[in-house]
C-alpha cells in the first residue's frame, strides 16, 4: 500500500501470488476504507479476516 494524505493506492495478491486488484486506489476517508474492506471481503469468500496481511 502507497500511503499519501488524501489518497492510498494498492493491490491485493492472495498467498499464492495471485493478483485479484492491481491497482486500487482508495480515498483518505470512511468511504475509501468501506471500498477497501468490500473489496477484501469479495475475495475472501467464506475465509475471515485472520487471512488479511499487510506486506510492504
């Protein structure tokens, strides 16, 4: 995740290195956190949460 003050752009890439969002670029506000966590949530399917990792 690229972290700037207004915007935070990122991927998600599953364990297996397979990429589900090359590029999503979220708002610095409630609203861009809801489309993350919708967006994580998709692809989760029916794991939870505890699979989510935050790599740099």
């Amino acid at each position: 995740m690229d972290v700037a003050k207004s915007k935070h752009d990122c991927c998600i890439i599953d364990s297996d290195g397979v990429i589900h969002t090359d590029s999503l670029r979220i708002t610095n506000s409630k609203k861009g956190f809801d489309s993350l966590y919708s967006s994580i949530l998709s692809i989760l399917g029916s794991r939870n949460l505890e699979h989510v990792k935050n790599r740099t």
